[in-house]
C-alpha cells in the first residue's frame, strides 16, 4: 500500500535524521569546541525552515471545501491568534516562554502518537491503544524540556534571550527528575507490549536531548521528526495526495503535501526579518530569537486546529 510505504519511510526517515544529528553533535563538539554557537546556529535554522511549512496546510484541512469568504475568515482569525501569542511571549517572556514548554510538549507527544496510531493502523495492527498512550508523555517532554535544563541551557538560551536563562528557577534536577521517571515507565510499559520500535524512538528522543546542544536537539526534533510525520499525516486528507496513493506513488503524495507549505516558509522569513528591523536591538542578535518566537505562536493556532486531527486519530 503507498499510504503505508509513506508512513513506513518517513518513521524511518525521521529517527535516521535523528541519528544523524546525535552524531554530527558529537563530532561538531570535539572539532570545534563545545562552546562554539556558529554551527549550532546553521544546524537550527536549516532545521527549523525545513519544519515551517507542515502547520501552513490547517486551513485546507480543516475547512476543505469552504467559500472564499469563510476560508478568509479562518486565515484573519488564525493569524490573529499567532500575533496575539507573539505580544504575549515577547511582552513577558519567561511566563510565555513556560507556557510554550508544556503546550509543546503536550502537542508534540500527542501528535507523534496519532502518527504511530495511523501507522499501526495502516500495518493492520490491532493491538492495545496503552502502549501508545504510555508513549506520548516521554515523546513529548524528552525532547521539549530536557534540552532546556542540561548544563548548556545557559550558553543556548543566553544566544536566544538572556531573559530566558532562569526560567525553571532553579528546579532543574527535580525536572530532570520527573521527566526521567515517565520516561522510565513508558519504556517499561512498551517493552511489556513488545512495542520494541516505539521504544527506538524514545531511546532516540532521549539520546538527540542528551548528547545534542539544546538548539539543535530542539530544531532537529521539530523540523526533521514532528513536522515530517504531521506532514505525512496531511496527506490523507489533502486530494491531490489521496490521488496520487490511488496511482500507487507514495512519493508524489508526500510531495503533494510540502509543497503548498512553502509560501509559508518565505512568509515567516520576510515576517521575522521585518519583525527584527523595528527591533532595537542588532539584527543579528534578535533573528534567531524571533524566529523562534513566531514559530512558537504559529503552533497556538495550530495545535488547536491539530487537535481534532488527532483525536480522531487516537480513537482507530
């Protein structure tokens, strides 16, 4: 089945991405130092433009075949909601910055189990819906907040925003703690089921949050894990992608859902870069933060948008 090698390539794509990003950390760090931001810096932003374009589909999937009118309404009221988000996380930024931590965290292990749910489901696997439950917690936390209390936090968020250095006041180890111990129980949950493939990807999250400097851990995850799993996702609900499974090319369908995503990718870059002129600080010191910023509210919008798409998912 197409749909099925689609799904079955990007699970495969993904964590390989993953790998590869634990490995180039590694071999980064001992080359250039570990204090050395430039490649940490390139290594982000190519992953998080990669990531931009998969959340600009959610008006053709939630109102498919709408009017102009009310597909324009969608759009003004989405885009509201994303520079609301924007004020709020630039007017206080360490209280936008923590809300942002468990929203993203919550959507991202929720989506990345309505992926796995959609793949058993493809695969003809009709198994217990706990393991993937039990994954969700670990998949969404390890990759969000672990990153951002390990001993480089400081140096990653000091380049993103100094304001953002203390933003667990000081609990970083009983955060650390807790993650650990969720992490702990979804591993043993899934090695009870056998879902030993689930429990790669964990081992993978965990090692990317690990081993990766947090700009990195973070931009890989969102651009080169969650955002091509969604991206799969979208291609059973978009036509021309459901067209191409019906013609048996797995290929063209994925390629049917990236590429009207791609106007979005230049219209956050010309955003943050406009956002960044009226800004008083050096350009260069605010693009990254700000892109970040605005990737962050964009995923407001989205996860409220997402979240019909994955409960759906969640109940096959």
């Amino acid at each position: 089945m197409a749909k099925l090698k689609t799904f079955s390539r990007v699970r495969t794509f993904s964590s390989a991405i993953v790998a590869m990003a634990i490995a180039a950390s590694i071999a980064f760090s001992s080359w250039l130092g570990a204090d050395s931001l430039n490649w940490q810096v390139v290594m982000a932003v190519v992953a998080l433009a990669i990531g931009i374009p998969h959340g600009a589909l959610d008006h053709l999937v939630t109102l498919p075949k709408s009017a102009p009118w009310k597909m324009a309404l969608f759009v003004v009221i989405y885009v509201a909601i994303a520079l609301a988000a924007i004020w709020a996380i630039l007017q206080w930024n360490v209280w936008g910055f923590i809300a942002v931590v468990i929203m993203s965290a919550t959507h991202f292990g929720i989506g990345d189990s309505a992926f796995i749910s959609e793949l058993n489901h493809l695969k003809g696997n009709t198994s217990s819906k706990l393991p993937v439950w039990a994954y969700a917690p670990a998949a969404g936390l390890l990759p969000v907040v672990i990153p951002l209390v390990n001993s480089r936090s400081t140096e990653a968020l000091t380049k993103v925003n100094a304001e953002l250095i203390n933003w667990h006041y000081g609990y970083t180890s009983e955060i650390q703690i807790a993650v650990a111990a969720i992490a702990t129980l979804s591993a043993m949950a899934l090695i009870t089921r056998k879902r030993y493939r689930d429990l790669l990807d964990l081992a993978l999250l965990a090692a990317l949050a690990s081993v990766a400097p947090p700009l990195v851990a973070f931009a890989v995850y969102f651009g080169c894990w969650h955002a091509m799993r969604h991206t799969a996702r979208l291609t059973s609900l978009l036509p021309r992608s459901i067209a191409s499974y019906e013609g048996g090319n797995s290929r063209g369908a994925f390629t049917h859902a990236v590429i009207p995503g791609l106007p979005a990718l230049a219209g956050t870059l010309i955003f943050v870069a406009l956002l960044a002129g009226f800004s008083q600080s050096n350009v260069s010191d605010t693009f990254l933060w700000l892109t970040l910023v605005t990737i962050w509210a964009l995923t407001v919008p989205h996860m409220i948008v997402t979240a019909k798409l994955d409960r759906a998912a969640l109940k096959n």
